[in-house]
C-alpha cells in the first residue's frame, strides 16, 4: 500500500510539472482554404487551386491545425467569398474554426497579393507585392506570418553550429530557389556556374565522329555492365565505357532513309533482358523498330511498326509501359490518343487508351508522383512551355520559361484540306521535345523532374531556328503552385539530345549524363559531332535524405 502511495504521488507531481501529461491532449482546430479571386488574365486563373493547395500544405500543423477535405470545401463554398461577412458565415457550414481566403490583382508583370484568416477573434489581413515571378516567395512569407500570428506558431529555429551537410554526391550542382540559411545542398559543384573545365565532379568525353539525336543507357545484354546506345540521324550505334574511352560494339541501320526519333530500354516480356525501342518517321508515317542486343549484335524482334512509341511510367506502380500513338490527320498528333501497346499473334498493336489531356501525345507527356496515390500530369506543349494538370485534367500551371527543346522534328501542314496546293502550301514542324525524366535522387519522398533548358537568344525569335548554342539542365520540382527550380547544372556548350540516369563507366556509382552535339558556329552546322558529359552522383555518400522545409 505504501508502495502505492509513493507511486500516485510521482504521478501528481509530474502532472504538476507536465499539464499535458495530466489529461488527453487538446483537440486539433480545423480550417479551410477557400478559393482565390484572381484578379487578371484569364490564363492565370488555374492559380486559385494552386493557392489552395500551396497553403494548405504551409499552414498544416501536426496534431494543431488540420486542413478540411478539399472536396468538402468545393461543396460548401466553390467561389470565393465577397467579404469577411460571407467568410465568417462559412465558418459553421464547414464546420472550421478558421477560413483562409484572398485575392490576387495582376497589373502587367506586378501582382498584389491579399490573404486573409477569419476565425472566431475576427479577421487578420495580410498582403504583399511581388512582381509575377516572385509570386510563391510573396505566398511562403504570408504563410509565415499568418502562421506566428494567427496561430501563434513559432518559427524553427536556425542554429548555425547544428547546421550538416546531408549530402555530398558531387561537387558540380547549383541549387536554387530555397533558404541557403537553412541547409546545405546536395550533388555537385559543377552544378554552378563558377568553375573550369577542369573542376572536380564533371567528366567530358571524346568526340564520336557522328551527329547524334538520342541516347539511352542500360544493361541490355544481362552481362552486368551498361552498354550505351546513341541514335543516330540514320543509324543506331552501341559503345561501352572502358576507363575514359569509348569501345564500340555494334551499330545498324534500321530503315534506310527512316529518321530517327527517340530510343529507351524496356524489359517487354520479364525475361530479365531489355529490349532497344526505336520510333522513326519515313514518308509521312511512322516506321518503328525493336530489338533485343547481344554479342555485338542488333536481334530484331518487330520492324517497320507503323505506330509512334515511346516508355513511359504508369501510375499507380510508375514501371514503365510501351506506350504508342496512330498518326492524326497530315500527322497532327493530337488527332488521336495515346494508348498501351501489346503484342498479339506476334504483333505489336494498340492496346488499352491512356487517359490523358487535350494537348498530350506520346512523346511530350510524364507522371510526376506527389505525397500517397496523388500525381500530376506533365506536358511539354509546342511552346516548349511544361504544363501541368490534375489527373481529372485541371489546368494547375504552365511555365512561363522554355524546357525540353529540340531540332528534332517533322513537317506538319498548317493548312485546311483542299486549301492549298503543294507548291503554295506553308509547312509546320512539328519538334519532338526530349524526354522529361521524373527521379528522386535523395530518396526524400519529393519526386523531381529532370528537364532541358536550351539556351538560345535566335530561336526565340525565330521558330526554325532549333541549333541550340548551350543548354542548363534542370531539376524542378511541384511547390505546390508551380514548378520550382531545385538544382540545375552549370552551363553547357553544345545542344542537348538527350540525358539520363546510369552507372554509366561501370564503377558503382550512379551518374547523371548529358548527350550534345557540339556546336561549332552556324556555319560549321555539318561538323558537329557527338560528345557525353557525364556528373558523378555518390548516392552512398547520403547522410539521409535532404532536410527540406516543412512543405
């Protein structure tokens, strides 16, 4: 008994000592983010969602402040409301103790940005200016100041002698549009801009004496080591990396005259072997190849399929899926949809329809996967412009910068049939946008995707002009409103034909590698000729994944 006694008494003065130890912990409150009135062109109105969910996600707080369900907060109120009256009415209707709710007025490249949190205490404003470009660093810093004083929320604290350096795969990366204050980067210090050719972190092959418009990586042959395959204009040609040297294994020609549009590496029937899928273009209509690779040799599985292809991953696995497309009228790809390919009797048909919107077809579309089941659908349209959409379609955001650019095309007549004539008639290209490579290289759960951006003052004024001097590659991610830059490479000189992920010289260590041309003036266009540089990326190197802010 008095064992007991002493016992209870322990606990009376922890109670004492720790109110929360004493009895259940306080309830969570609840709000809502109602939609935004955008005030200004009616191509920014896709930002009234995209301030929503930014919002929610920066005022979300463990066990504090629960957002409500989205779709319950579409049928309470699916406009935004027109004045503090309204938003206090809504406040037992949805039954929240806050409302978030605002504005955003767009005068030529200023915007103005009003915020307001209605509870029970009344209404706190805030606001700020920002020009167009800086309108999510305007939103985080709202969020922060609605978070400390409306929901007396403190700030983490920032102690520099704490600060670690959570990853170091390689000195050459640039990041970006984040709190340098706040954490170190991670990747490599050939991703800046200062620097030489002969700074650590980047490695810069021979030449290859051919002009090249695709290239893809892997083990196709399942001997353990990557092989890598270039597409040429005309020819696929193989090599492996021995030390710092090229070793070729084999090259084909698949069509005579067919051109070349894009390569990957599938495993189609699970043996453990990957198969070389070419799509190529030859007198008005598409004319693909597959095939399977061993000992120096091309082994054709399917020839002269007369489908566009392309690999892409499929949610909900994300493993990738051989994708194909009919040509549309005078090839016009958005005629027709996109769908799985299957092989049957021996053949490579289309199979089931990939949903997908208006302005996707099978070359300019990626998943890019977001927190549990949610993904966004990424479209490079003909503008070079990345846009992105809900899986029901919703528009969300549309870059105002260029990415995934190429010289790689075919003509697409801008006409009405029986219009024009061949000789008088005008012709469109048609480019092909390289591929969007959807990655999550430090395994924080964030998924990011890696883009081209050419570098060209010409091709912004001229719509043939496609020779690209230099290009950057990019890693963006999705704040929440749109795509935001998380690192980017240093300046390359050359166009860009194509980038991508492997153990490219057989060491161990994932790389990260670029294929150009090089670019000798606009006048030595036919002595190009094919070089790789390669970013080495030490994944084991990772202290944990990186530290990002609260999202």
């Amino acid at each position: 008994m008095g064992s007991f006694r002493i016992l209870a008494a322990c606990v009376l003065a922890l109670s004492l000592l720790l109110p929360g130890f004493a009895g259940a912990q306080e309830p969570a409150k609840t709000f809502a983010v109602l939609p935004f009135t955008i005030n200004g062109p009616d191509k920014y109105q896709y930002l009234s969602r995209g301030i929503q969910d930014m919002l929610v996600s920066r005022l979300s707080w463990p066990d504090k402040l629960v957002a409500l369900d989205k779709d319950k907060v579409a049928a309470v109120a699916p406009a935004a409301p027109a004045g503090e009256a309204e938003a206090a009415a809504l406040l037992p209707a949805l039954g929240a103790d806050y409302v978030v709710w605002g504005s955003v007025t767009m005068l030529g490249e200023q915007c103005s940005v009003d915020v307001r949190t209605t509870g029970a205490q009344g209404t706190a404003p805030e606001s700020a200016q920002a020009e167009l470009g800086g309108l999510i660093p305007a939103l985080e810093d709202i969020a922060k100041r609605v978070n400390a004083s409306v929901f007396q929320r403190e700030a983490p604290a920032v102690q520099a002698q704490a600060k670690k350096r959570v990853n170091a795969l390689n000195p050459d990366l640039v990041h970006n549009q984040r709190d340098a204050a706040v954490q170190e980067y991670y990747i490599n210090p050939e991703f800046r801009y200062q620097g030489s050719e002969d700074t650590p972190g980047r490695w810069r092959s021979p030449s290859l004496p051919f002009i090249s418009v695709g290239m893809i990586c892997g083990d196709a042959d399942g001997d353990g080591k990557t092989e890598m395959f270039f597409l040429g204009e005309t020819k696929i040609h193989a090599y492996r990396l021995e030390g710092d040297k090229f070793q070729p294994l084999g090259e084909i020609s698949p069509g005579g005259r067919t051109e070349m549009l894009n390569i990957n590496l599938i495993d189609l029937n699970n043996d453990g072997l990957q198969e070389i899928v070419v799509s190529g273009f030859f007198r008005d209509e598409p004319n693909s190849f597959i095939y399977n690779f061993k000992d120096g040799q091309f082994i054709p599985v399917a020839e002269r399929i007369k489908l566009f292809l392309n690999v892409a991953k499929m949610p909900p696995t994300y493993q990738p899926v051989l994708v194909g497309q009919r040509p549309g009228r005078n090839n016009v790809l958005n005629e027709t949809p996109v769908h799985e390919v299957v092989k049957l009797d021996g053949k490579f048909a289309l199979g089931k329809r990939i949903p997908l919107p208006t302005k996707a077809n099978v070359f300019n579309f990626a998943y890019l996967p977001q927190q549990g089941t949610d993904y966004k659908i990424l479209i490079i349209d003909s503008e070079d412009r990345i846009n992105v959409y809900t899986p029901r379609f919703d528009l969300l955001a549309t870059t105002m910068e260029q990415y995934g650019g190429s010289a790689l095309g075919f003509e697409v007549p801008d006409t009405m049939p029986g219009f024009a004539t061949y000789r008088d008639q005008y012709v469109n290209i048609y480019y092909l946008p390289l591929r969007m490579l959807i990655t999550d290289l430090n395994s924080d759960g964030q998924f990011e995707v890696l883009v081209n951006k050419d570098i060209s003052v010409a091709a912004q004024f001229f719509q043939r002009y496609r020779f690209f001097p230099n290009g950057e590659l990019h890693s963006m991610f999705w704040d929440g409103v749109g795509m935001s830059l998380s690192w980017k490479t240093r300046r390359i000189k050359g166009t860009v034909t194509d980038y991508g992920l492997a153990d490219l010289n057989n060491d161990g260590v994932m790389d990260l590698y670029v294929c150009l041309n090089t670019y000798p003036g606009a006048a030595g266009i036919a002595q190009r000729k094919t070089v790789i540089f390669s970013y080495s990326l030490d994944l084991e190197k990772t202290d944990g994944p990186l530290d990002r802010q609260a999202e």
